[in-house]
C-alpha cells in the first residue's frame, strides 16, 4: 500500500504536467491551494489563470488503494471553458481478495483507451476521434505499469456545443503477497479540458500551464501519519492474535483437564469393577467351603450370630 500510494503520486504529478514550487505563481497565473482537511496543511497548489474560479480538495482512498489524491475543477469567469480532475478510480483483484463497493468491478488491467471508451458511457458524451497520446508517466517503482490516452468529445450546455479533450492515465501494480499470491491493482486519473467547439485545442497551452505542485511538508506529514496508522493497526492485530492464542490455549487446558477427568472417573469405574467381581469369585469360594462342610450360619446385619461348625470368611 506505501508504495502504490509513492507510484499514484508520481503519476498524479505527470498527468498535469511537472513539478513546480508550491509558492511560486506563473506570469497571467494564480496559485490555489488544495488544502487536505484531515491534516489543515496545504497539500497541493494548482496554476490557474488569473481572473477563473476554482475549487478543489483531498479524496480519501479507496478498499482498492489507500492513497488521498486530489480533485478539482477550475473555470473562466462566464464558466464557457474549464479543467477537471477527477475522483480517482480505482480495481483489484487476484489473491482471493475481495474488493469492496467503492471499486470498479473489473478483474483484469485496461489500457488508456479502454478506460476512455468506458468514460465516454459514463459521461454521456460523442466521441469525435483519438487524439495524440500525452506521455505516460514514467514509474520506476518495480512492478508498476503505466499507459495514457486523449480523445476528443463533444456535448450540449443548454444547447451550446461543447468541445472537450477527455484524457486518462492509467497505472497497473501486480505484487506476490503472502498467502494471498499474485495481487494486481490498477488506478485511472481522468482529466477534463472543457471550451466552446472549435476553440479547446487552441487552448491546451493554458490547460498544460495549470499543473500542479506538491507541497513536501505535507507529504513528509500525511506518510508519517499513515505509517503511525499501520503500525497501530498492526499492533492491534498483534494484540486480538495473541489475544485469541491465550483463548485457544485456555480451551486447551479445560479440555485437558476435562480429559484427565474423564480418564480418572473410567479408572475409578475399573477399579471399582475389578474390586466386586473380586468380591464375587471370593463369595462363591466361601460358598463353596460351607456347602462342603455343611455349616450353617446365621447373621444380623453384618455380624455373624452364629456358626456352628462353621470356619470364618471374608464375604457375608
């Protein structure tokens, strides 16, 4: 999870453009700060020409990948032409995991285009053609793929016609996890570039001069704060495992003694046994010798009250 979140980073930051001071502001640009409301810190900074309105804050992850990632939208004054970010999107699967309801469904890595394809449907818009495609982010973390694609599409605002160039980046992560297997994740940041038709590709130099800055303090914070969460949330577990040991082992010696129990109460039956049908084979052998020398005997109780010519012995 800590290094989907360095390699979403990463890709975030390429998909605008580079990196830039988070104080800085270009000549005919504002700076806007898209403040993380968990941590109150400025988390990253977005070039906007002057005079436009926007608007932006921290996504929280999702059950697919952990990592906050920002959104925002920005908009000349008439609101006739814009940029987009946003939410990310975000799919897992292999491993037996299973991903929750904040996921796409999908079981299997998609390129660039095909997340545009499936935008495209979910926006409700005309396809017009496949522009040229932005460069992929260049990910060095191992393990991890990138891809990205632009297409031209077109639509209706209170029956205006709209232009717009829709662009995607997506990222693929495969890993082995322990006892789980092969586990991929994947991740879509989609960009919108909004203006009057005929007029959005003249005005993809403003849209590449709105990047975004990421401001170092509050990464330096944020992956502190998530490391501190981990390791709570590992240590919690280590104490509900042990826990559940302690448990476990308390079964274990109830049934042990359970189980000596139960063994002694079967000796003392056998015991008990083997004492009676001793007293048996000793009663049939006094039996015996009386009925030899025909004596006869009276007792009240367990005293003998007479005997007549009759030896002692051990039963009654």
């Amino acid at each position: 999870m800590f290094v989907s979140r360095i390699a979403g980073a990463a890709a975030l930051s390429l998909i605008v453009t580079t990196f830039a001071p988070a104080a800085q502001s270009q000549t005919g640009m504002d700076a806007y700060a898209i403040v993380d409301p968990v941590l109150k810190q400025t988390a990253w900074t977005l070039q906007v020409p002057s005079g436009w309105n926007a608007a932006g804050t921290m996504m929280p992850g999702s059950t697919c990948n952990g990592s906050t990632s920002p959104i925002f939208r920005a908009t000349s004054a008439d609101g006739g032409t814009g940029s987009y970010l946003l939410p990310r999107a975000d799919w897992t699967w292999g491993g037996g995991i299973r991903p929750g309801k904040d996921c796409l469904p999908w079981a299997k890595a998609v390129s660039a285009r095909e997340f545009l394809t499936y935008q495209i449907g979910v926006d409700k818009v005309q396809f017009v053609r496949a522009e040229p495609a932005p460069k992929a982010p260049a990910i060095t973390v191992p393990g991890y793929t990138s891809d990205a694609a632009r297409f031209l599409v077109r639509y209706s605002v209170n029956r205006q016609p709209v232009d717009e160039l829709l662009g995607a980046t997506v990222t693929c992560h495969a890993a082995q996890m322990i006892a789980l297997g092969t586990v991929h994740s994947c991740s879509a940041f989609v960009t919108r570039w909004f203006a009057p038709a005929g007029k959005v590709e003249g005005l993809v130099p403003t849209f590449t001069a709105m990047h975004l800055s990421l401001n170092q303090q509050w990464m330096s914070a944020w992956t502190a704060m998530t490391l501190n969460a981990m390791r709570q949330r590992s240590a919690e577990q280590t104490q509900a495992m042990l826990a559940q040991g302690r448990l476990a082992q308390a079964q274990r010696n109830r049934a042990h003694v359970d189980f000596m129990a139960s063994f002694q109460r079967g000796a003392d039956i056998r015991n008990q046994q083997f004492a009676a049908g001793q007293y048996r084979k000793q009663n049939n052998n006094d039996n015996y010798v009386d009925y030899i020398l025909g004596c006869q005997r009276a007792y009240s109780g367990n005293t003998r009250v007479s005997a007549g010519n009759c030896p002692n012995r051990q039963t009654f």
